[in-house]
C-alpha cells in the first residue's frame, strides 16, 4: 500500500533511507475511521501526531452562536500538529469529512525520528511551513477577494493539492465536501455559494457536481482567482 505521508515527504526534502524506515515503523499502526468522526476536539490535552494515510478531515472551531468555521482541509499524506504537544489544550478540533485510514505517532517516538534523522525533520518543517503558507492564502481570502475569487481559488488549491498526491491525472476529480462544508470555508452561507457556483458554471470554467468537480477552464478559473501556487512550495530540495 501506498503511503502518502512519506511520498509527500519526499517532495520536500530527500529522505534518507533510515529515515524512510523509521517513517514506515512509526505509521505500520494505523486504524480505519467511519466519516464525521472527531480525532481531536477543543479543549482537549493534545495527544499523538495524527497522519493521514488515506480519506480526508478538516480542522474547524464552533463559534458560541453554534456557527462553524472550518479552518483547513487534511487530505491523505497530511500530518495533524507537530508541536500542538507544547500547549496545554487544542484550541481548535478536526473531524474526519470521509472514512480514513488514521496513523498515530506518540509523541516521543514523532521526537526521536526528528532529532535522529535531519532529512525527516527538514521535511516535516518545510510541511508545517506549507500549513501556514495555505492559511495566510485562507485569509487573504476571507479579507481581500470577491466571493467569485473566493471560490475559484479555493477550487485552485483543492485541484493542485489532490494532484499533487496522485489523487487525479485529469481534470475531475472527487470531492467530498458539501456545500455547507465549502460555505463554512469561504465565510460564506450555502445560498451565496450556490449562487457563485452557478455563475462559474455558466461562465464555463468549472462544474461542482455531487462528489466531485470538473475544472472546465483550468487557465479561466485561475485567472479569476489570481492563483499562484507558490505558497504550496512543492519544489524538491537537497537532504
């Protein structure tokens, strides 16, 4: 079986080969998980680092009036809070969105790996690095661009993050989010979005059909977004 965690890795950093086996060890336990499940909520101790090995969750915070923003989208390869361990309590939780196959790295072992082998650490920096990348991209989002801009470039993001893990070759792709799981991402209600998905399908460049969506003008639909995907940095780098 593919792991994704290491493949993702590997576009980072070069890993060394006892690097790789240690990676290989420390996500052999891994367990299936039904979707809408919590693996962490708000408030809690943070416990093991969480990766992805398969399925897709997201990180949200419920506001007091009982409305959600959800803060980022994990796919597989994805790795939950290098040093969330350092705080005392989450301040955010993560739900599964689909079923997921779910490793767990105590954190003693996850800080092992990263002191005995440079090549994983370096990897797993550059990773967090992307995570804070794509969550000032979120809020330029939120802050500065239309709700069409919104939209396309969250689309964008989705697109090129599958892609990049091997997900899609073409240019449909399954997506497994609701439209009032993308309108709880884009600061938006599900009406609104409904709305800008129609515009976007009439204008030809993309179709957002139950459980996946096809990019019909990739150039269009980035030109509407002003999407660069340098904040994604998938560029290899030396061990």
């Amino acid at each position: 079986m593919t792991n994704r965690f290491i493949e993702k890795l590997r576009t980072f950093n070069a890993l060394s080969s006892a690097g790789e086996a240690a990676l290989v060890q420390a996500t052999s336990r891994s367990r299936k998980m039904s979707g809408r499940r919590d693996l962490i909520r708000e408030g809690d101790r943070p416990g093991p680092v969480f990766v992805m090995l398969d399925g897709w969750a997201y990180r949200y915070k419920i506001l007091p009036s009982g409305t959600r923003q959800v803060l980022a989208y994990l796919m597989p390869g994805d790795c939950c809070d290098l040093h969330i361990g350092l705080l005392a309590e989450m301040d955010h939780s993560i739900q599964t969105i689909t079923t997921a196959q779910v490793a767990t790295i105590e954190r003693g072992e996850m800080d092992a790996i990263l002191d005995t082998h440079r090549s994983v650490a370096n990897a797993m920096y550059i990773a967090q690095l992307v995570d804070e990348g794509t969550l000032r991209a979120w809020i330029t989002s939120m802050g500065r661009r239309t709700s069409g801009e919104r939209v396309a470039h969250l689309m964008c993001e989705l697109y090129i993050r599958a892609r990049n893990i091997g997900l899609i070759s073409e240019a449909t792709f399954t997506l497994p989010l609701s439209q009032l799981l993308l309108a709880d991402s884009l600061g938006m209600t599900a009406v609104h979005l409904n709305r800008v998905l129609k515009r976007l399908k009439r204008e030809g460049v993309m179709d957002l059909q139950r459980g996946r969506i096809i990019i019909l003008d990739p150039a269009a639909l980035a030109q509407i977004a002003g999407f660069d995907d340098n904040y994604l940095h998938r560029k290899l780098r030396a061990a």
